[in-house]
C-alpha cells in the first residue's frame, strides 16, 4: 500500500537548510495497522503529507497503491486525494453551519455528480457505521469532541478510501474518549481491512497499533520499546 524508498525533504530559510527528512524508506502493507512515532518537529507530519500527494518538493519515490505520487497532473492528484487517501486531523475541521450529514458528504463536491437522495443514503450510512446514524440533523457545535472526531472519521470514510491517514487523531480529546475513538480506528481496520497510517507522540497510542515506525531527526530508526520498522 505504501513504499518509500530514499526520502529526503529540505526547506531553505533565510539561507539556512532544514533537512527534515534524510532517507526515510519503509512499506506498509494493504490492511495494515501502522504507527508513525516522534517528537514534535521529527518529520512525522511532512512525511504523511508526502505519502497523501500533499508535498511534491522532496526527493525519492513515494508509491502508494500502486501509484508513484510525484509529478502527478493537478487533475490526477485531485482524483487520487478523493479517492485513494483520506485525513483525520487532531482539529475536527467541521463546518458549524452544516449538519452532520451535510459535513459528511463534503468530499461529494469534488468527485461524481450524485442526487441529493444517493448522497444522503451514503453518508446515512456511514454514519450509522460510526455510530451516529441519529444525529444527522445536528450542527457540530450541539457536539461533544468525541462524536465531533468521528463525524471526521465519516467524513473521511464517504469516498470508501484505501488508506486513512491520522495525524494526532486523538490529541484534542480526553482519555475516555480517546479510548472510543481509537476503538473506532481499531475496528474500521480489523473489520473492513482498511489500512491505516497514525502519527503520534504517544507511546500509549501507537503500542495499540500492530507495528511502530520511529521517525527521529528525520530518519527511521529502531524503537527501542521493540515495534519494528
């Protein structure tokens, strides 16, 4: 699902170079469960913006599901952002005057044409999958963090994605809901197969994943708790 081989990423300031990335190579497979562990300013956010085709200013090969993301045509990676990969952020990033399943069915604006009822339908439903199937009326500010997260989460499901990518998804809420929240995760990938890619900071976080890729200074390196690259 994920291959990077030789990554390097620099930004230039003042004339002064900041090698954020420095040969990052590793491969997820298609269902994987993947923790992505650093500290703050590891390279941890600029490389899962490399793998979602967000950044092209780097060099080495970033191939996800089958397709080599750099030099991709704006029309092409318009198509891969909404159809192959999906966001969950720490920010729930909602509009306040949309309702839920308005929110929901926001990625429908840049992909096929589709009936206000199709559209409603899928977003219905998974909602429902995320639990909140009854609250598809309700605007996000009549939200608790938690059920915020996972109008997110069903935001980022709608387009059937092949790999959710989560930067700090956990890092607005408390724990108990942090909980709920990851569970959510936990099953999205067990039950359906999703592959999913967690940036964290948290060890307590990324030890519920399957496997831990540690970034530091901008290379990958052994962890040393045991979760292999």
């Amino acid at each position: 699902m994920i291959r990077l081989q030789d990554i390097h990423k620099t930004y230039v300031a003042d004339d002064v170079e900041n090698h954020v990335l420095r040969g990052v190579s590793f491969d997820v497979a298609e269902g994987e469960f993947v923790a992505l562990m650093g500290a703050s300013g590891s390279g941890k956010s600029t490389l899962l913006n490399i793998i979602g085709a967000l950044d092209q200013g780097y060099s080495g090969r970033a191939t996800i599901a089958g397709q080599e993301v750099k030099g991709l045509s704006d029309r092409a990676l318009s198509r891969f952002r909404n159809k192959t990969v999906a966001y969950i952020f720490q920010q729930f990033h909602l509009l306040p005057h949309l309702s839920v399943l308005e929110n929901v069915v926001m990625p429908s604006w840049f992909g096929r044409p589709a009936s206000d009822r199709e559209l409603a339908r899928s977003a219905t439903a998974v909602l429902e999958k995320v639990g909140l199937g009854h609250k598809v009326k309700a605007r996000p500010g009549h939200l608790s963090g938690g059920e915020k997260q996972r109008v997110a989460i069903a935001r980022a499901l709608f387009n059937q994605p092949k790999l959710l990518l989560c930067d700090e998804p956990t890092g607005a809420l408390d724990s108990d809901t942090t909980l709920k929240v990851f569970e959510l995760i936990e099953r999205l990938n067990a039950d359906e197969g999703l592959t999913v890619l967690v940036v964290t900071h948290e060890r307590d976080i990324a030890e519920r994943c399957k496997r831990i890729v540690r970034i530091v200074d901008g290379a990958v390196v052994p962890d040393p708790a045991g979760g292999a690259a």
